[in-house]
C-alpha cells in the first residue's frame, strides 16, 4: 500500500508536474507568440528611439534655441537703442536674457550645457555686427560683457552726455502740427530710457516732464491730472493722449471747425480778403489757382471754360474780324528826320544867329563817341532841314571868322 501509495503520490507529483509544465509550456508558447509578432529591427529601433529621448530631455534647454536671422546689422548710421532692443527681444524668446542681463536668475543647469548656450548666444550677437564693432569685441567671450561694451560704444553714458540728454528731456514739447502722438510719445520713451542708462529717473519725475510737455498742445489732459487725487500714470497719459488724436482727427474729417480740439492750434488767418484773392486760372476771385474747380482754362473773349482754344485762338474773335478790304487805310507815321554831323562850336553858332533872327533853337544831339574830348574837337548831331533853313540866308564872316547873321542885319547894325 504504502508502495502503491507513493507510487501514487508520484503519479500525483508528477502529474502535477506535468500540469505544471503544461502551464508553463503554455504561457512559454504565449510569449513565443509575442516575441514573433515583434522584429529583431523594431526592438533595435525602440531602444535607440528611448535613448535619443533620454538625451533630448537631458540637453532639451540648449537644444530649443533657434535664433531667426534678422536683418539687423548695426553700425554708426543705425540708432543703437533700436537695434539693441532687437536683440533683447530675440535673446529673451529664447530663454537666454540671464546671460546678458545679471538681474535676471540664471536656471539650474550643468556647466556644459551652460558654455554651449554662451557660445549660441555669442554668435548670435556677432553676426549682427558689422566689421568695426566686430573687431572691438573679437577677443571677449562673454555675452554679458560684449553687450556691455556695445553699451559704452553705441550710448556713451559720460556728465556731458547726461546734462545733454536731460536738457533735451526738459525742453521737449509735442507740436500736434508737426508730429503725431505716437511719433512724441516714441521720442519721449527713447530720451528717458538714454537718461535711465546714465542715472536712475524715478516715476514722477518722468511724468511731471511729460505734462509739462504737453501742457500748452492738450490742456485737458493736464486739468484731469490735477483734478484727481492719485493723478495719471504714463501709460494713462499716453492712452488720454491716443484718444484726444483719434477724436480730433474724426471732428476735423467731419468739418466741424467749431469743435475743434483744444490741444490743436488754430490756423492763421489770411490777411486778405475773399474779394481780394484772385484766381490766376479762371481770374475770379474768392479762391486761389490749387482751389479752382472750374474745368480747363477761361477764355477772356468768350468767357468759357475750355481746353480747346485760348483769347487769340477764339473763334468768336476771328469771325468778328473784317476783311482786307473793309479795313480802314493805315495811318501814315512821319519820316524820321534826316540828322547831320557837324562840330558842336559851329552848330552853337548856327544856333545863336537863329535865336538872332526870331527863329526857333536848334536841337543839338551830342555825340556820345567825342563827348569825352575837348570842346573844339567835340562832334554833335542836329537836323538837317532846320540845318538847311539856315543856310538859305547870305551869311558874312567878320574879321575873327564868326558868322554874323544875314548882309542887311549886318548893314542895319553898321548904320545904327
């Protein structure tokens, strides 16, 4: 019994064995399966995808640096400031101000990754220099240290610099006829970050110099900082000042002039009156030539308004012209008189025997080609025909060679 029972026993055993192994063989042909199903090249290809993903988490920071290529290259005829907040702005989307800014926290990180990063953001900054800024940072390595000497190459912050700049600060005034808000408010916004390079400007200071200097072109915004208690901040300021534009810019779409906006100053006005502007175009007046709006040209023989013909060219004028032989004979002109050169003592001569005879004086026209001569060789011109009267006069020569007049002149005066 005792044999038949442990023969049992055994049969059990190994029959339990044999359960066992079935179960075994079982899930070893599950696995079996499984392992067929899957290839030798994707648990390669697994296993190489989960290290890649392991070194991705490890230098993730570094890797997500993508500086874009801006066309940024400074140099001495580009505003620094402009182009220094290009670069701030590019290196912050990118998680890397700690490195050129030392208020800013740097994160936790290996050293490794830490150089990598200086050397991204090294040569991102390099490549928007040009040759001369270049060379003046060639040999630095730190990115915090070459922005800091771009600081004192493009915005020197010296004494002279600073009472210059704020000078400038204190002098601005927004002219709305010269300038729009925006375009102020960017020149102010420039000067008082230029001042805060130099020494620290605190709140109200920048806001009392920004009301003052928008006192005189928009009063209301300074009579609402004093009527409340806590006052305007910048930003308010600069919004009260954007919506004061916009709504004077519809009143003045609208031709209300009426309701013009305090802070715009008012056109001169013209001297002249409507009556006495003339319009060189159409000759009306009321209106200059650039307001005309009558078409084309006027014709003054017509009186229209047209392209076609001018007062000369007018057809009603050339239809009222009479013909050749309906026109009146032209006037006949005088000859011009016949002049004589002759000496000028001898045409004073002639001169005084007819002013002796009751004749009328002789005109004398000097010759401008011997009036700078003596007056013996001086020449002059007279009429040939009152040159003639006198000489149909029998003259006689006295002893000296003087024309005395006529032989019964001569004879009356020998005799009286």
């Amino acid at each position: 019994m005792e044999t038949c029972e442990g023969n049992v026993d055994e049969r059990q055993d190994q029959g339990g064995e044999r359960r066992e192994g079935k179960d075994n063989d079982g899930r070893s042909e599950k696995n079996r399966t499984n392992t067929k199903n899957v290839s030798w090249s994707d648990q390669v290809e697994e296993q190489e995808r989960r290290s890649w993903m392991h070194e991705r988490k490890i230098t993730s920071r570094r890797d997500r640096i993508r500086f874009s290529k801006i066309e940024c290259i400074l140099t001495k005829e580009i505003d620094y400031t402009l182009w220094r907040d290009r670069i701030n702005t590019e290196i912050m989307a990118n998680d890397c101000v700690f490195l050129i800014d030392k208020t800013v926290p740097a994160p936790t990180m290996n050293e490794t990754e830490l150089e990598m990063m200086r050397k991204t953001v090294r040569s991102f900054i390099i490549s928007n220099l040009d040759a001369n800024f270049h060379r003046l940072v060639k040999n630095v390595q730190d990115p915090q240290e070459i922005m800091q000497i771009l600081d004192r190459a493009g915005e020197p912050t010296s004494k002279h610099t600073e009472f210059a700049l704020r000078k400038q600060f204190v002098d601005m005034k927004f002219n709305p006829d010269a300038e729009t808000a925006l375009e102020f408010m960017s020149r102010f916004n420039d000067i008082l970050e230029r001042i805060r390079r130099c020494c620290p400007v605190d709140e109200r200071s920048a806001k009392a110099n920004l009301l003052m200097a928008i006192e005189e072109a928009c009063p209301t915004i300074h009579m609402l900082e004093m009527a409340t208690k806590e006052g305007l901040t910048i930003d308010e300021i600069q919004t009260k000042l954007f919506e004061e534009e916009g709504r004077n810019r519809e009143i003045r779409r609208r031709g209300g002039e009426s309701e013009r906006a305090l802070y715009v100053r008012p056109t001169r006005l013209r001297r002249e009156t409507n009556e006495v502007i003339t319009c060189y175009k159409c000759g009306d007046t009321g209106h200059y030539q650039q307001e005309c709006r009558n078409p084309g040209r006027k014709c003054y023989n017509c009186f229209k308004f047209t392209n076609d013909h001018i007062s000369a060219t007018c057809p009603e004028r050339l239809g009222a012209i009479p013909k050749a032989q309906n026109r009146s004979p032209a006037i006949k002109t005088k000859k011009h008189r016949k002049l004589k050169r002759i000496p000028l003592r001898t045409a004073e001569r002639i001169d005084k025997a007819r002013r002796r005879k009751g004749m009328a004086m002789l005109t004398i026209y000097e010759d401008s080609e011997t009036e700078n001569l003596e007056e013996d060789d001086q020449m002059c011109w007279v009429d040939a025909e009152a040159l003639k009267e006198s000489s149909e006069q029998a003259n006689y020569a006295n002893s000296s060679g003087e024309i005395e007049g006529s032989a019964f002149a001569g004879f009356d005066d020998q005799w009286s």
